[in-house]
C-alpha cells in the first residue's frame, strides 16, 4: 500500500466526516464563488476536501484508489501529489472562470483532483480496459473522451448539482501536468494525446463563441 495515497484517502474522510456532522464547518470551508471573490481563497483548495454525502465520499475515493496507483508507479510519489493538488485547483480556478459572476455558486468535492489522476492514467496507460458499472468492458481513452463530452453537455445544459466545471478542470490539469512531466507522451502515445485533446479544444471554442 503507498503510504502517500493512504494518507489523501484519510485525510478525505477524516475532514468530510466533520463536514457532515458540522454544518459551520462545511459552509466556512466548501467552494463559494463570493466567499472566494472576498478574498477567502483558501476555500479553492478546502473544497476539495469535502464532500455532499457519504456516496460523494465513496465514489471519489474508490476512484481515486483504483487509478492513482498508475500514475505512482509511472510518475513516483511526488509527482503523483503533483498531479493530484495540481488537478484540484485548476478544477477550481476553471470554475471560477466560468462562475465569477455567479455569487451563490457553491460546491464541493474531490472530483477535479481524482479525475486528473485518471486523466493522467489514461494517458500513461492508454490501453487500460475500465470495468463501466463493474461490468461493460471499455477502453479507457475511450471513457476519457465521452466523459469530457458529458461534461461540456452538463456545464451547457445545467440542469443538475454536478460540478461539471471542476471535473473538466481536474481533467485538464491531469492532462497537462502529466505531459509536462513526461513529454515522450506526445510522441510514443500521438494518437492518444490527440483523441484526449478534442473535447479540451471543443470547450474552449464553445466558450470563445458564447455557447456556454
């Protein structure tokens, strides 16, 4: 078991646990557009650490326990960590890009910085099959390119509570982070670089044209 890993996962649960059983706590610290716009920026990053419910909880944590040791054994510990907060906070920053004016705009969650540990997965290890619900084998580049279209979908239709932005971010933020670190990438998995790339050039040319 990699003790750094070890350490994320408990320091999840340990701060989302107070969060369901503190409610001041969880205001003071979970994602605020005008808390963060007044100058409490610490909120970026303590967000990331709390959770809605004990599903929230679960299924990020589960996530991150199945793709993180890719990266680790690929990248090493720091890199990893790298990768992880890296992946957290451009989560956060694309959020606020895209919600600066909304004032109310709350949210909480792991979910920018576990779905840059996948994104970074799937790029170290292109040819890893997912398990879909357990069951419906997929390829993981696969899965890296529609959940990216899904998200574009649900940031465009926002018709539910799910921080789409953030999980585009975190995606983001894998993708680049892990290029940045292994640069051979772009020349022994092309293809896949390219194919991942789509959905980021998509929402930023939506954006550019006011579609979002």
């Amino acid at each position: 078991m990699n003790t750094v890993l070890i350490a994320i996962i408990v320091v999840n649960v340990l701060i989302s646990y107070k969060g369901f059983n503190d409610l001041s706590f969880f205001r003071k610290y979970e994602f605020h557009v005008g808390s963060i716009r007044s100058g409490e920026q610490i909120r970026m990053l303590s967000s990331g650490f709390l959770h809605a419910d004990m599903t929230h909880l679960i299924f990020n944590m589960l996530t991150l326990w199945f793709f993180a040791p890719v990266v680790i054994s690929y990248l090493g510990d720091f890199s990893f960590i790298l990768v992880y907060f890296g992946s957290l906070i451009f989560g956060s920053l694309l959020t606020m890009v895209f919600h600066k004016n909304d004032y109310g705009y709350r949210a909480v969650g792991a979910s920018g910085a576990v779905t840059g540990v996948l994104y970074s997965a799937i790029l170290l290890q292109p040819d890893m099959m997912l398990g879909i619900f357990f069951v419906i084998p997929m390829p993981a580049y696969i899965f890296g390119i529609l959940y990216l279209l899904y998200s574009i979908y649900g940031m465009k239709a926002k018709n539910d509570n799910i921080g789409h932005t953030a999980h585009f971010g975190g995606a983001v933020g894998g993708y680049l982070i892990t290029l940045l670190k292994e640069p051979n990438l772009l020349v022994d998995h092309t293809l896949m670089v390219i194919l991942l790339a789509i959905p980021i050039v998509i929402l930023f040319v939506m954006e550019k044209m006011g579609k979002l």
